[in-house]
C-alpha cells in the first residue's frame, strides 16, 4: 500500500546542512529497502498559486489556500506493507528532517 508522509514546517529557512545530511540518508535506506516511490520538497507558501476552475473561467490566485502558520514543506511517497511499518517509517523520517510529518494512505485504487 501506498502512503504520503507530509512535512510540518513552520519556520521560515530551508533545512539546514545537518538535517539535508539525515534527510538523503533516509531517502537512500528508503531505497535500499523498497520503500521509496518518489519524495521532494515544496517551496515555500508564498510561491503558491490557487486555481478554482469551477465557473465560468478559472480564477488564479497568488499565494496559499489557507492563511496559517505551518505548512506542508515536502513529502514521501512510500511503499509499505502495512500500516505499523508505514508509521514506523513516518517517525523515522519525522526525526531525520527534524520536523513533524503526517502519514495518510492513498485510496485503493477500484478495480
């Protein structure tokens, strides 16, 4: 099953040197292990655009969604079993970015 790992960010700089060293080091033991789908990081809430296509015409709007202190930073896709080794991985992936993370499935896909 796949999962998304989200990274919490509320501070306003890029990682720093310490914490990209034990961000790739997860990313390669994610790799070795099978873990990995895809990951990347986001810029910042300011570089943000919102599209709402729903009318007539789509309407573009500079900036984030939502108005708030903390924001997604980047991401994991990853591969695991079940959900005890997914969350296994999101607190080891939380503690290499040094940063709070949330874990949720994708959807099944029907067939």
């Amino acid at each position: 099953m796949k999962y998304l790992i989200s990274v919490i960010d509320a501070q306003t700089g890029l990682a720093t040197t310490d914490e990209m060293a034990a961000i790739d080091s997860f990313n390669a033991r994610l790799l070795a292990d099978g873990h990995w789908v895809f990951a990347g990081g986001l810029g910042s809430p300011g570089t943000a655009t919102v599209i709402d296509n729903r009318g007539a015409e789509a309407v573009f709007t500079d900036g984030p969604f939502l108005e708030s202190k903390e924001y997604f930073a980047g991401f994991w896709i990853i591969e695991a079993p079940d959900p005890d080794v997914a969350r296994k991985l999101a607190a080891e992936g939380s503690k290499h970015c040094n940063r709070r993370v949330e874990l949720r499935p994708f959807l099944a896909d029907p067939e």
